[in-house]
C-alpha cells in the first residue's frame, strides 16, 4: 500500500557530497585505527555492493580495493556483468570465485541427513560460503572486509547471520534503501545497477521486494517515522498507515534484533567483554 504522504516531499533525501565525506572518512579512518590499509569487499552486482566499493575506491585508492564476484551457477549472467562494469570503472583489483562446487557439496552432505534443503536454507548457506571466502582472502591480504548492507534490510531482518550481514566495518548500515540509490547515483555508480530491481540473486527471478511484500520506496518512509522519529501507531495511523501493517513491521524489526547486535554474553565478572569492556580508558586513550 502506499501511504497518502508519498506525493509529498520525502524525509529522506540526503546531500551527496556531504553524506559520501562523511562515510569516507570513516572507512579511512576505521581502516587506519586497525593498522590497515586494504579493503576486500563482496561485489555482487547489485547497488549496495557498488556503493560500497565506490566508497572504499574513494577513501583508500583503487589500488586498496580488491572485490571477489562468487556467482552461483543459477545467478543470472547481468549480475556478473554490472559487478565487472565496477571493476573496469574503479579500476580495481577483482577475482572471480565461483561458489558452486563448495555449495553443491554442502548440500549434498546436509541433504543425506536432513532431507532436500529449502531456498531460503541454500540462500542463507550460499551467503555464509561467500562471507568464509571473503574473510579468507582478507588474511591472506591483510585486509579488512567492508560490509554492504543497508538499513531498511537490517531493520525488517532480511539479512543472513554470520553472511551478508557480517563485516569489520560497514558504511551503508545508517542508510536506508532508498537513500543507497541516491548516493550512488551521486558517486556514479552505473545506471543500469541503480535502476534494476533489488535482488539478492539466489534463485531465478528472486527479487527483494517480492520476499518482503512491501516496496523499499513505501516501507524506508514508515520506517524513518518508526525509528528515526520514534512515533507511536497512533500517529503513524494518522499519517495514512494501516495499523495491521505498522504492527506487522515493528513485529519484524523487533523479531530480527539478534541480528543486529553481537552474541550476548553472561555476566560473571566484573570486567564482561560488549558489556563493560568497551569505554576509551580499556584501550590506553
């Protein structure tokens, strides 16, 4: 559904120039404060992967940027080919690791004990292969893995643990869907990435929107009210909302919070490690 307040303009556009300073200041100075000075990123073809190594290109030098294309051998050829109008652009390093080999294997022996895996279980398992060869090739090359996911998918839970959501540092996690295609149409990234339907590309015609029922457009609105400002339903109601949707999506974000923090520890000391261990005085600044 689209909300009455759509036609008006939205709260969510964003000054390029500034936002991009902004986010490669920090990819330089995080990589800095860890003694590195490369980044591997996973570039998939989609928008966010490319903004992602836009910036890092930006902040650190092509020559510091290296990205792995691991297609599946059901992901569609259009894929390989935009994550390469990339590498050709920037100027970067690349490599292609095809995952099929590692996946089929892993499938076959899961399948010999658990029965025929579904989609959405080969998705995830394809998506933590990719994430083991990108982490991989970052001790191999002293390098740090920069992550490529957005706001709007950490918030509703469409990420896969410990796979696309894993990462050392990750520029995009404070922008929601809608604000990535802005800032990349900004940095340059090609058209014919920003334009096409968001797609994770784990089975033929996947598309995100179509998982999510609910449109990136329509959805990053509701959730700027939600979240950013912190309105109630009641307000969000007069706003133009269906409260059976509103519930249905604080349901969700309030569902996938394990996903966005790390692994709880218990408390048994005094000095417990996420929990204490963690002001400016424990590093000697």
């Amino acid at each position: 559904m689209e909300a009455p307040h759509l036609a008006t303009k939205s709260p969510l556009l964003l000054n390029g120039e500034h936002v991009a300073q902004v986010l490669t200041i920090f990819i330089r100075d995080e990589l800095r404060r860890t003694g590195l000075s490369k980044a591997v990123i996973g570039l998939s073809g989609g928008v966010d992967s490319a903004l992602s190594t836009y910036l890092a290109a930006r902040a650190l030098g092509s020559e510091n940027v290296h990205v792995l294309l691991m297609p599946y051998r059901n992901s569609t050829p259009e894929s390989v080919e935009d994550a390469e109008s990339v590498v050709e652009a920037l100027g970067i390093s690349s490599e292609t690791f095809g995952i099929s080999p590692i996946a089929d294997s892993f499938f076959s022996e899961t399948e010999k004990s658990l029965g025929e895996m579904d989609r959405t279980r080969r998705g995830n398992a394809m998506a933590r292969l990719r994430m083991i060869a990108l982490y991989d090739r970052s001790q191999a090359m002293n390098a740090l893995v920069v992550g490529t996911s957005n706001k709007t998918e950490s918030l509703l839970g469409y990420t896969t643990i410990f796979g696309d959501n894993a990462s050392a540092i990750n520029p995009l996690g404070d922008l929601y869907k809608t604000q990535v295609w802005q800032l990349a149409k900004f940095m340059g990234v090609p058209q014919q990435i920003v334009s096409k339907p968001p797609t994770a590309d784990l089975w033929p015609g996947q598309t995100d929107e179509a998982e999510l029922g609910v449109t990136y457009r329509e959805v990053d609105v509701l959730l700027y009210y939600m979240v950013d400002e912190r309105e109630s339903d009641e307000e969000l109601v007069r706003r133009g909302y269906d409260l059976e949707h509103v519930r249905s999506i604080r349901e969700k974000i309030r569902r996938a919070q394990y996903k966005r923090r790390p692994p709880i520890i218990a408390k048994v000391s005094s000095r417990t490690i996420n929990a204490d261990f963690r002001y400016p005085r424990d590093w000697g600044t």
